[in-house]
C-alpha cells in the first residue's frame, strides 16, 4: 500500500503551488483558481488522514465536504466581487484595488 | 321676629348696601344714594326697635343689665372646644345704638346734599379730587358758576355704608373680637374716606397717618385680646366680666412681672392703648386733624361723632378689667387712663384756641372731649363717660356738620367771585354768616353753647357737671382742676368760633355771597340740635340742686351694664362746689371769647395772638409733635427699612455672606480645574489617547490595501509563529 | 367609582403628569391649543381634589384615601399616598392656584407649550409633597418642584435687570435669580437627604406612619454617638432644608430675587404654594419626628420667625420695586406660620396643649392664607407690569381714575394681606398671635412691630401706585382689568372674603388634625 507519506508529499506540492499562485498571480480570477488548489491540497490530506489514521469513523470525509461546501461559496462570492469590481473600475488586476487602504 | 334675631340683622343692610353699590349700581348715583340712605334708614329703624325693646322693655334697663338680649354661635372651632361669637344688647349698649342709629342716617341724608347731587357734573372735574363746580347758561344766555356734583358719588355712599357696617358690628357685638372686627373695618373706611380726594397728596398723605397712627394702637389692642383670651379662654362679655374671671385677673401678676402689674391691669392698658389710636389721645393724636383733609364734614363728623367714640365706647366696654382689683384706690389702669385723658383734654383745648381753620378747631376739640371721657373712666366715674360720649356725639356730629354747611355756603361764594386760591374753611375769611345762613347759625350756636356747657339748657353741661361731681366727690381734685380749665378753654374757643364765623360785618366778598344749604343738610342740623339739647336731660341728677326730683336720672341705667364688676362708685350727693366750678368756667369762656371777638375786623390780628405773643405759634404749630414724629419715628423707620433692612442686613450681609461662598466655590472650582483636573485627568485621559494615536499613526503603512502583501504578511506570521510554537513546546515544553 | 374612590391621590397627583405627555405631542406653534388645553388639563386635578374634599370624612383623624403600592422593595419604601386635614387644604389650594395662574399667563407669547408643560409637571411635584406618606416619595417630589421651576425662572423670567455679583461682574437679573433659588433650596436639602437616609437605615422603613411610632421611640446609640446628639444633627439637618424654603430669616434672600424675576404665574405659585412646602415640612415631618428636640429649639426658632417678621416687613416697606415690596411681604407673612409652629413646638403635649393647638390652627390657615392673598398680590403686580411694563413704584401714582375695577381689587387684595378683620389674614394672624403670647411673650410682642409696618408697606403700595396726582403718560396707555384676568382673581377674592366671615369651613377640617397630631 502507498504510505501515508506520499500522499502528504503530493497534498505539501499541491498546497505551495496554490500559495505561490495566490502571492504571485495579478489577476484575481487567477488568485482564486490557486486559492482552490489550497484547498484541495487541504482536502487531499483529511482524506489521506482518515483513511491511515481513523478509518472507524468518517470525520475526515465529513470535514472534507466541509470544504467543498467553503470553497465552493467563496468562489461564489469572490467571482461576484471581481465581476462587479470588473464591471464598475474595469480592473481584474489585485495591487489596483487599494480602496481599503489608509 | 324676635329683638334677637333682629339685632342679628342690624349690620346688614349697610353691608349689602355697600356690595350692591360697588358691584352694581356704581354708575348710576341716584340709585346708589337710594340704596346707602335706604340702608342707613333700615339699620336706623331697626335700632331705633331694639333701643325701645331694651330701654322700655319688661323691667327697663335694670332687667335688661341682667338679662341683656345675647345670641351666639361657634365661630372658630379650636381644640376641643369653639370660640363662639354673637350679639348681645345690653344696657350700654342700647344707649350707643341710639345715637349710632341716629348720627349714621344722618350723616347719610346730609351727604346727598353735600356732595351736590343734582347738580351739573363739574367742567373740569376729576375723580380723585373734590368738584371745582360747572358753567351753567340760563334761558336768559347768562353765563353762571355753580357748584358741581361730586366725580366718585356713588362710591362714597358705598364707603358710608361700610362704615355703618363696622359700627353696628360695633356695638351689636357679645365678645371682644368681632369688636375689633368692626373697629379695624371703621379704620379702613375712615382710611379710604379720608383719602377719598386721593389725587392730593395730602389726602393721601393724611389717610396714611390715620391709618398707620390708628394701627399703632391696634396693635397693641391686639396683644390685648390674645393675652385676655389665653388667660380666660373667650373674649366672650359674659366669660370674661364674670366675677371669678375678674377675681383671677385682678390678683394674677401680670406675665413676666411686667412693671409689678396684675394680668387685668397690664390687659387693660393694652386695650386702652388701643383706645389711644382710636379715639386720637395723646401721644397719637396727631392723626385726627389731619383726618379733616376727607371731604367736609361727612368724614369729619365719622372722625368726631361715631368712630372715634369706639375707642370710648370699648373703654366702657373694658370697664370691669380695668378695675379690678380696685378696692384699695385706683388700679394702675385705671391711673394711665386718668393722666392721659386729663392730659388730653386739656392739651387739645390750647392747640384748638389757636388754629384758625374751622375743622382743626373742631377736631382739637374732639381730642379734648374724648380725654374727658378717658380721665371720667379713670376715675371710676364710667356712667358719667358714657352720658358725655352719648351727648358728645349728637353736638359734635351737629357742630361738624354745621361746619360742614358753612364751608359749603362759603364755596358757593368762591364760585360766585370766582376766587378759587380763597380757602373756604378758614374762619379769618368769614363773618357775618348769620344773616345768609340763619338755620346752620341758630344749630351751630346750640351745638356750640352744647359744647361750651352752657347751663341748664344744653346736653354738654349736664354731662360734663356729671365728671365734675365725680371727680369731687371722689376727692380727685387734680383732675377737676385740670378738666376745669380745659371746660374754659373750651367754652372760650368755641365761642371764638362762632364769633368769627357768624357775628359782625363779612370780611370778605366770598362770606357776603355765602348761600343756606339745601334741605338735606339743613334737616340733619335740625334733627341733632334738638338731641343737642334734650339728650342732657336723661342724666339730671334724681338729687339736682338738692331737690328730690325722683327717679329721672335714666341715663345711669347704663350701669347695670356693668353690675358684675367689682367697682363701687361711692354714693353722690348733690354739691355746689363743681355745680359751681361748672357755671363759673363754661360762662366765663363764653363772655371772654364773646367779648374778645364780638366785631372782628378783617385785617385785625387775632386777639389771642396779641395776648400769647411768642407761644402762639407754638399752639398754632400743634407743639410741632407732626415735625417731631417726622424727624424721630418717620425718618427713622424709613432709614431702617431702606438701608438697615434691605441694604445693610439683606444685600450687605446676608447676600454678601452668600456671594463670599459662592466666590470660595468659585475659587475652589478654579484651583481644582487648574490643578488637578486640567494636569491629571484631562491630561491623563489626552495622553492615554496620543499613545493610542502614534501607535496607530506608526502602524498605518501596513495597510497597504494590497491583498497579496497581506497574504505574505499572514504567511510571515504563521512561519514565525510556527517556529515560536516549536520552541515553546519542543524546547522550553520539555 | 369605585376605582376613581380608590385611586383618588394618584389621580389627582398625575393627572397633570398625563396632560402635560399628552401636550408633547400637541404642535408647538398653536399657542392658543396649548394654553387651553394646560388650563382644562389642570382642571382635572380641582375636580378631583374637589372629589375629595366633599368626600373627606371631618369626623375623623388620621389620614384618609390612603394608597400603598410597592416601589422600592429593597429598602423599604413604598408609594404610601394619604391625606389628612393639613395636607387637604394644601392639596386643593395647589390644585386651585395652579389652574388660575395658568389662566395668568395666557399672555405668555414665547414658546407656549413648554411653558405649559414645565407648570403641569411642577403642579405633580408640588401635590407629591402634600399626598407623599413615605420619606423617600416626599424627598423625590420635594426636590422635583426644583426643576420646573427653576427654567420658570431662567427661561420665562423677567427680561430687564442686572445684578452685579463682585468685582464689577454682572448677570442678568434672572439668572441670578433662578440660580440662586436652585442651588440654595438643592444645597439646603442636601442634609434632609442625608438624614431621611440615616432615619431609613436604622429604622429599616421609610413610611412615615411607622415612623411616627418608631423613630421617636428610638434609644441607645447610633454611629458611636447618643442618639440623642444623632437626632440632633438630624433635627437640624430637616430644620435647615424646610426653613430655607419657608423661607426663615436669615435664610430668606433667594426669595425676593426669584419671586421678583420670576414671571407673574411663577411667582404665583412661587408665593401660594412652594413656600408653603417649608412650612408643612416643618409640621409633617420635623414636629412629629423629632418632638424633643422641636420643643428644645423651639425659642431659637420663634427668634427667627420674628426677626422675618420684623425685618420682612422692614424691608418690604424700603422697595421701590413693586414686585420685591409684595416678595417682601412674604417673608413677613411667612413668619407668623413659623411663629405659629415654633409655639405649636413647644407646648406639644404639654399642660397648656391648647395654644399649641392654637397656634397651629393659625399656622395652618395662615399657610392657606397667604398663599390667597400673596398669589393674588403677585397676579396684580402682573397685571399693571403687562400694560406699562415697568414695576418701579415711581413711575406710577395715581392710577384709580384710570383703572377703577383693578384698583378696587388691588386695595380689597392688599387689605386681605394686611389681615384686616372681615378678611382671611386676620383670622389666622390672630390665632397664632394668641397661641404663641403664653409661649413667646416677648417674641410676640416684638412681632407686632412687623405688623404694624404691614400696614406701611400695603399702604405705600396702594399710595405709589393708585393714589396721589395722576402721572400723566399712563392715559391711554393703561387699559382696565380684562375679563380673564378679572377671572384669576375672583376665585381668590371670594375665597378671602368668605374665609374672613366664615373661617370654621376650614378650619374645622385643620382643627381636626392638628388636635389629633397633639392628642
């Protein structure tokens, strides 16, 4: 059987190419694409730890829909935001949004 | 209906009067005179059947002292008990009724006639000051003056009627506070009738000093009856004139052991201090004379005839107080009211020989009169008073009355030369009036021979004999002499008077056109000279002239008034000696006057001034007590009041006193801001606040707004964090 | 009925409450909306106290239509409402003053309905005072009163004026006034608190009723003091409060200023009922609870009421202000209801209880009195100061031609002042007079120097301003008395001429409760 390790290698690799895209992407569309991709990696690891740890029980199944359940309103949400922001300002581009800044 | 219910009834048609005239008929002054001579005439009628009722009554007078008509009711509850009040007519007071009854209608008639109604109403006539009279044209297209009717008419019949109301409260009354009711309601009326000319200052000036002199004495009278009724628990005639209240006051020292007097003493002086005020003896007498400003002579005859009399009339009343006790000689009561009234009367009697306007010398006189009433009671001889006060009142109400038509028949002679800075009460302008005004001369001579006490005939002599032979019999021989000497000067003054206004030639143009007055006023003079005379012969002595004349002496009816009291005039009998004294002054001050000024000149000097030289003035001057009491009591009350009270002790002191902690709380206040409150809690609070300020102006520059810088930031954080945790746990943890 | 019966002290006390809340939401530019509806809200009131009046069983002693609710359960104090015969004719001479002193002010043209409102919610506080049964309710709406009175003053006052304070620094008239009257009667009340607060704390309660029995019974020591030395500083603590308000010389010089610069209404019922506040706290309050110490300092206290006597009387007779001359006259009038207690205080209980009782019954009817003849003093005052808009006595002077009916009245209210006999004064002058003579001689003998100069000051006021040569720029500038003034002060003037005649109607009703007070 595969251990446990691997899959943690593959969910770590998964998990550092979301975070680069997040901190180095300009796009916002893009930001979110690689904040999904954290949250697979995320996913990828409970099931992996349920799976090698605690298979009696489904807590990591249930925390992993969670997420999906998360992820999937956060993209709602942030498309709608960027839509908007789109449709008023014409940007996609995240450094040209400063409204919040002091 | 029964003499109670009547006498309930007595004062109140004069008070109804006085509503109705005031609320209602003010503008129309027929109806109102209607109203208050109706009233007087109703108040008059039913006296005059309540006199009757007592006088003639079962049994007269002597039943009458006994069983005295009374009714009363609870007045004010107080404590357990009540304080009762009602009406009662005794003895004494049935004889004041008389003349009330009579001198009030009177007055009333006679002020119809005097404030000129129907006459025109006055060209340039104000209200507040007396008629200056109107241009009348005839058919004839003659221009004429004639005198105008009064601008306040109707109020003045309205301001009678509450004086007849205070008067029969007066006199009807069981108990000594609705006495004093009636007495302070006479105050306030002789308050606003003497300032009834209220636009001159000095009837306003005048009606203040009757009215703050009177309240001098009121005062004390108030004293007077809060101490009698702590002491026997009523003010009621019959509680407090019963033999064992008298007992108790006559031997219970007075509270505080005031001067070593007994309660009765020490009360009565109270009352009669009361007295003082009111019947204007000295030392308050300044007032009366003054009075004489309210219109002529209708408030002058309330200022000699009935309201002063109260004060006499209240003395009587007292009677019982102020001698018990008096077994051994006079009470001390009794004493001040010998000295004050002797001293009264015969201070009166000098002041009235030197003034010349017609009131004053009235006025004196009546200051003088009362005094021998006052010196009467104070030596015991209280039957004796109450005959001089009836008959005082019927000649002194006809002397001032006839003045009062003098004066009147003198402005129609003003109005006719048109010389209006000539003073119609002043007798040095008269002269001669006998012939134009014949009726006021024939009662004014009667009044006056009433006063003077001319023998036999007149009311005055056989009242003022009646003092003589007590104060003789009595062995007060100090004050026989003294009430000897003002009985000259009385005499001899009044026959001054009426030489001056009616004998010899007129002295001026005003006294030949002088007019006899309208009926109104004539019928009065009429009516009160034949009381001027026939009132005097109720109180001959059953002994006159050592003749037994049986039971004629009426008048001392009066005493069973006051059989409860203790005191005992001795038995008199007939003497020559002040028969003679009598005879001897009241004749010799008329033939002196009469002589001195049978044809006075006008532009002659007086006589008397010729004979008292120097002191002239002085009597002119009334002994400068008016300067006196202005420069002492007047200014110093004025000085108390505007800058001792209010400058000094309220806005000096106690304010001052309220400023100064109001500035030390100020003061505090500034050096707890300065100190404390600006250095350690506003400061503390406003460094607090820039700590806060600088640590959020240093860490702004984060925010940046840039999502992914905050990324990095989170991420920075969670490293180090991370490795901060590893330590914690790996390293220092284990 | 049977609720209106029951209920009929809180009715009365809050019916001006619930007018003046639901004037709130009246618009406040219909001035002529506002003043009626003040005037037939404060109607409620009368009626009710009417009610009560004609309902009050005279046969009886103690306190009648009582109420007792829980309010403050913690400490023991309830909201015990009840009347008796002294605080009845206080009720329905408040309820009474108030409507005609807002039929006065009619004239006011500046923010109508707030004026109104303030004078409805001061009636409650007055008529708490009255009607309270427990300390802690009488202290609430003791100092309540303060407040709408004190924007009377402040807002409503008179416009002209200076006062010069120190050092050349000077405010205005009224707002000296207002604060002086504000923080005096505050500052002076401050120890009352104190001391209901203590009176709570050791006797667990605040209702007066057990009050009566307990605190009085009270022994051994308190805060390591006797408990004689505590009720004291207690006693002194009350005494200070109510004389201030009374006001007792020489506490007495807020009065002239708030009662001069308060507007004619306010200084009605400044004069007709807030004084009288004072004065039936001194016998609610300081006589039952503190008999011994009463009757201890009873001489200092007839010292004090006769130099406010004398030198109220003194004072009033040095004005040229026509209002200050009337303010005056209340700190004169005042005194004898002092006199009267301090007497009263000192023969409670003893063998001569009578001329205590006496000289309560004076008090109490003085009390009734003065707050007729001072209210109707003051209105007058209004009347001529609306039309020629000057008080400064002279300035006037021979005014009777002109406005006969006023004049007519202001001589029969000045009289009633005086206390001349036929009138109400008189009746309560004398009975304190004669109560406090076998107590106070002396004290009472000297008080008669102030009524005499009673009689100065009424007959300068009457001379300045109605007699003597008419001042010639008042013809055709002085109109005559209106009919809705003439409405203010008939009431009044009825109610003196009927209380001089017939004074038993009244006090009967006080009798009663002053004989059970020292039964």
């Amino acid at each position: 059987m595969v251990p446990l390790s691997w899959y943690l290698i593959v969910a770590a690799g998964l998990f550092c190419l979301g975070l680069y895209g997040v901190l180095s992407r300009k796009n916002m569309v893009a930001i979110l694409m690689s904040v999904e991709l954290m949250l697979n990696a995320i996913n990828i690891n409970l099931i992996a730890f349920w799976r090698y740890q605690d298979p009696a029980r489904i807590v990591g199944q249930a925390f992993a829909i969670m997420v999906f359940a998360v992820s999937a309103a956060e993209v709602a949400v942030g498309l709608a935001l960027v839509i908007s922001l789109y449709r008023r300002r014409k940007i996609v581009i995240a450094e040209n949004v400063d409204l919040m800044k002091w | 209906m029964t003499t109670e219910s009547l006498i309930w009834l007595l004062p109140l048609p004069p008070l109804l009067s006085f509503f109705l005239i005031i609320l209602f008929t003010n503008r129309n002054r027929a109806l109102s005179h209607t109203i208050g001579v109706g009233a007087a005439a109703l108040a008059w009628l039913g006296s005059m059947i309540v006199f009757l009722r007592a006088a003639f009554g079962e049994g007269g007078f002597h039943h009458l002292g006994e069983h005295p008509f009374h009714s009363a009711i609870a007045w004010l509850p107080v404590g357990e008990t009540t304080f009762n009040i009602g009406i009662q007519i005794d003895p004494l007071s049935a004889a004041t009724l008389f003349f009330v009854g009579w001198t009030i209608f009177m007055i009333f008639l006679y002020s119809v006639g005097y404030q000129n109604f129907g006459q025109p109403e006055g060209d340039h006539d104000k209200k507040g000051l007396p008629p200056h009279g109107a241009t009348v044209t005839d058919e004839h297209g003659h221009k004429h003056t004639v005198l105008s009717i009064e601008p306040n008419y109707s109020r003045f019949f309205a301001f009678l009627s509450l004086f007849a109301f205070g008067m029969y409260v007066l006199v009807v009354s069981d108990n000594l506070l609705t006495l004093f009711v009636g007495w302070e309601i006479m105050g306030l009326c002789s308050y606003l009738l003497i300032g009834f000319w209220f636009a001159k200052p000095s009837a306003r000036a005048a009606a203040i000093k009757a009215f703050m002199t009177t309240r001098i004495g009121d005062v004390f009278m108030l004293l007077g009856l809060a101490y009698l009724y702590s002491q026997t628990g009523s003010l009621s005639y019959r509680v407090i004139f019963s033999p064992e209240v008298l007992e108790h006051l006559a031997h219970d020292p007075a509270v505080g052991g005031f001067l070593g007097l007994t309660t009765a003493s020490l009360i009565g002086i109270l009352f009669f201090m009361g007295t003082i005020g009111k019947s204007a003896q000295f030392p308050l007498h300044v007032w009366l004379p003054d009075a004489m400003e309210g219109p002529t002579p209708v408030s002058a005859m309330i200022h000699a005839a009935t309201m002063v009399s109260a004060g006499v009339y209240m003395v009587i009343r007292i009677f019982p107080i102020l001698s018990a006790g008096a077994e051994h000689g006079l009470t001390p009561a009794m004493s001040t009211l010998a000295v004050i009234g002797s001293f009264s009367a015969l201070f009166a009697a000098t002041i009235a020989i030197a003034q010349n306007d017609i009131k004053r010398v009235l006025a004196y006189s009546t200051i003088s009169q009362l005094g021998y009433m006052i010196a009467a009671l104070g030596i015991g001889a209280y039957v004796a008073a109450a005959f001089h006060l009836i008959t005082h009142a019927f000649f002194k109400a006809l002397l001032f009355l006839g003045s009062g038509s003098i004066i009147h028949g003198m402005e129609h002679g003003i109005l006719h030369t048109g010389d209006h800075h000539m003073d119609p009460q002043d007798m040095m302008n008269m002269g001669g009036l006998r012939r134009s005004m014949p009726i006021t001369f024939w009662t004014f001579l009667i009044g006056g021979l009433a006063l003077s006490g001319f023998p036999f005939v007149t009311a005055g002599f056989w009242s003022k004999d009646e003092i003589f032979a007590d104060a003789f019999a009595n062995g007060h021989y100090t004050v026989l002499i003294v009430l000897a000497l003002t009985a000259f000067l009385t005499a001899f003054y009044t026959m001054r008077q009426i030489m001056l206004a009616f004998a010899g030639e007129p002295r001026t143009k005003e006294a030949e056109h002088a007019h006899e007055t309208p009926w109104t006023m004539t019928v009065p003079l009429m009516i009160l000279a034949v009381f001027a005379i026939a009132a005097g012969w109720v109180g001959i002595p059953n002994d006159f002239l050592g003749l037994n004349l049986g039971e004629i002496n009426w008048i001392h009816g009066v005493s069973y008034t006051l059989v409860l009291s203790e005191f005992e005039l001795e038995g008199i009998t007939f003497s020559f000696i002040p028969l003679t004294i009598s005879l001897a002054v009241a004749l010799g001050g008329l033939v002196v006057g009469g002589v001195m000024y049978r044809d006075f000149k006008a532009g002659q000097t007086d006589p008397v001034k010729k004979m008292l030289g120097g002191f002239h003035a002085v009597l002119q001057n009334k002994y400068y007590f008016d300067e006196f009491y202005h420069a002492t009591f007047v200014r110093f009350s004025q000085w108390v009041s505007e800058t001792f009270s209010f400058q000094w002790i309220d806005r000096g002191i106690i304010d001052g006193f309220l400023h100064t902690l109001a500035r030390v709380a100020f003061f505090l206040g500034g050096v707890f801001r300065d100190r404390f409150e600006l250095p350690v809690i506003s400061g503390g609070a406003d460094w607090v606040a820039s700590v806060f300020q600088w640590f959020g102006q240093t860490f702004r520059t984060i925010q940046s707004g840039r999502v992914q810088q905050y990324m990095i930031l989170v991420l920075v954080n969670v490293i180090a964090f991370g490795f901060l945790f590893y330590y914690l746990v790996e390293v220092v943890g284990r | 009925m049977d609720f209106i019966q029951d209920h009929l002290l809180t009715l009365i006390l809050f019916s001006p409450t619930f007018v003046a809340f639901v004037m709130v939401f009246f618009p406040s530019n219909e001035d002529n909306l506002n003043r009626w509806a003040a005037f037939v809200g404060s109607l409620i009131p009368l009626v009710f106290s009417l009610v009560l009046w004609f309902n009050f069983d005279r046969t009886q002693t103690g306190f009648q239509f009582e109420e007792q609710a829980v309010w403050y359960s913690a400490i023991n104090s309830s909201y015990h409402l009840g009347v008796d015969g002294i605080s009845l004719p206080m009720v329905l001479l408040t309820t009474l003053l108030t409507p005609l002193s807002i039929l006065a002010s009619f004239g006011i043209k500046d923010r109508v309905k707030s004026y109104m409102i303030l004078f409805l919610f001061l009636e409650t506080g007055m008529l708490g005072v009255f009607v309270a049964l427990d300390l802690l309710i009488f202290f609430v709406f003791y100092e309540v009163g303060l407040v709408p009175m004190y924007f009377l003053i402040n807002q409503w006052g008179s416009e002209k004026g200076e006062r010069e304070l120190w050092g050349g620094m000077k405010v205005s008239s009224r707002l000296y006034a207002s604060f002086k009257f504000m923080i005096y009667t505050m500052g002076a009340s401050l120890g009352l608190l104190l001391a209901i607060q203590m009176i709570g704390a050791v006797s667990g309660t605040f209702d007066l009723i057990e009050l009566y029995q307990s605190w009085t019974a009270l022994e051994g020591t308190l805060f390591g003091l006797s408990i004689g030395q505590v009720k004291a500083i207690a006693f002194w603590a009350f005494a200070i409060a109510f004389a201030v308000k009374v006001p007792v010389w020489p506490f007495h010089t807020w009065l002239p200023d708030a009662h001069t610069e308060a507007p004619t209404a306010g200084s009605m019922i400044l004069a007709g009922v807030l004084l009288k506040l004072g004065a039936y706290g001194f016998i609610r309050l300081v006589i039952p609870l503190y008999p011994g110490e009463a009757k201890y300092y009873a001489s200092a206290l007839a010292f004090l009421a006769m130099m406010a006597i004398i030198f109220g009387a003194f004072a009033s007779y040095g004005q040229t202000d026509f209002k200050r001359l009337v303010a005056y006259s209340s700190v004169n009038h005042m005194g004898f209801v002092v006199l009267g207690i301090a007497a009263a205080a000192w023969v409670a209980s003893g063998p001569n209880v009578q001329d205590g009782i006496i000289a309560m019954n004076g008090a109490v009817l003085q009390m009734f009195n003065h707050g007729l003849s001072a209210a109707g003093m003051f209105f007058l005052v209004g009347v001529i100061y609306d039309r020629t808009h000057t008080r400064n006595l002279n300035d006037f002077g021979g005014l009777f031609p002109l406005v006969p009916v006023y004049g007519g009245i202001l001589i029969f209210t000045s009289m009633a002042s005086l206390g001349l006999p036929g009138l109400n004064g008189f009746v309560s002058e004398f009975l304190v007079v004669r109560g406090s003579w076998p107590v106070f001689t002396l004290f009472t003998a000297l008080s008669m120097i102030g009524l005499l100069f009673t009689g100065a000051y009424i007959l300068k006021g009457i001379k300045q301003t109605l007699h003597g040569p008419l001042n010639e720029k008042w013809i055709g500038q002085l109109s005559e008395i209106n009919s809705r003034e003439l409405w203010v002060i008939a009431p009044l003037m009825v109610l003196m001429l009927w209380l001089g005649i017939w004074p038993a109607w009244l006090l009967g009703v006080i009798n009663q409760a002053v004989t059970a007070l020292f039964g």
